[in-house]
C-alpha cells in the first residue's frame, strides 16, 4: 500500500465560479506510485464545494441556476445575523454539494466518464484562494 499527498491551488474569480481541475487531479497521480487505488480530494474552507460534472457552458450555468433555485441569494440566512457578512446561501450551497470527492484510480488513470469532469466551485462572494488536499492510496 501507498500513499501520496499532494495539493491543488486554484485562484477563484469569485461566486459561481466552477473551475476544471481534472488534470491537475492526473499530474499527481501520475507523481504518485499508485497505480489501483483511489484518489481522495478535500477542499479546505467551507464555503466551496467538489463534484463532477460534463464540463460544457450550458451545463455550468444549469448548475448555477439550480444553486439559486436551492438557495437563493437573496433570501433570509441568520448566518448574517451572527456575522453580518453576506454568505449564508454560500456555506448551505456548499452543505449541499460537499467539500470532498473520491474518485477511482485503475491502471495510474484518472476513472471518468468520457463527459465527467472533476471541478471546484466556488461559493463564496469573493474571489479566493482555495486549496484541496488530494491524497492518493493504493497499489
């Protein structure tokens, strides 16, 4: 058994950013020595989410569009209450989606779909740095 840990930073432009990080998933496993295993990813913060997703514009607004329709921006949060920022429906958009992914590796690949993408989506108000962790363990 075998492990790698590396990390992904990725600069955010801001609220709906969703940012294809697929190959820099591949370029460590391929720094890796495993070739079956999986890949884990965490995104740290708790206001950005990772998932997959055909990575095409008509599909990136669609999701988008269902994250307001979850948790609209412009509805009440008591998070602004306690904070008095103007991120609540960030951190539940966030809640919903999760801050980690794992993914199957088999043969030193990356395991997708022909249309699957690993993505970051940012879901604060501002623009961010955003670190993921990736740990990578198997054979």
């Amino acid at each position: 058994m075998s492990t790698y840990v590396g990390e992904i930073v990725v600069r955010t432009r801001g609220e709906n950013d969703v940012v294809d990080i697929t190959d820099r998933v591949e370029d460590l496993i391929a720094k890796s020595d495993v070739k079956n295993g999986v890949a884990h990813l965490y995104v740290i913060g708790s206001t950005a989410a990772l998932t997959t997703i055909e990575y095409e514009p008509g599909l990136v607004e669609d999701l988008r569009a269902a994250m307001e329709r979850i948790a609209p921006k412009n509805a009440y949060y008591k998070h602004h209450e306690r904070w008095g920022d103007d991120n609540g429906h960030s951190h539940v958009r966030a809640s919903v989606i999760g801050p980690s992914l794992c993914l199957p590796i088999r043969s030193k690949q990356l395991v997708t779909g022909t249309w699957q993408q690993v993505v970051l989506i940012e879901l604060d108000t501002r623009a961010r740095e955003r670190k993921i962790l990736v740990t990578v363990t198997g054979d």
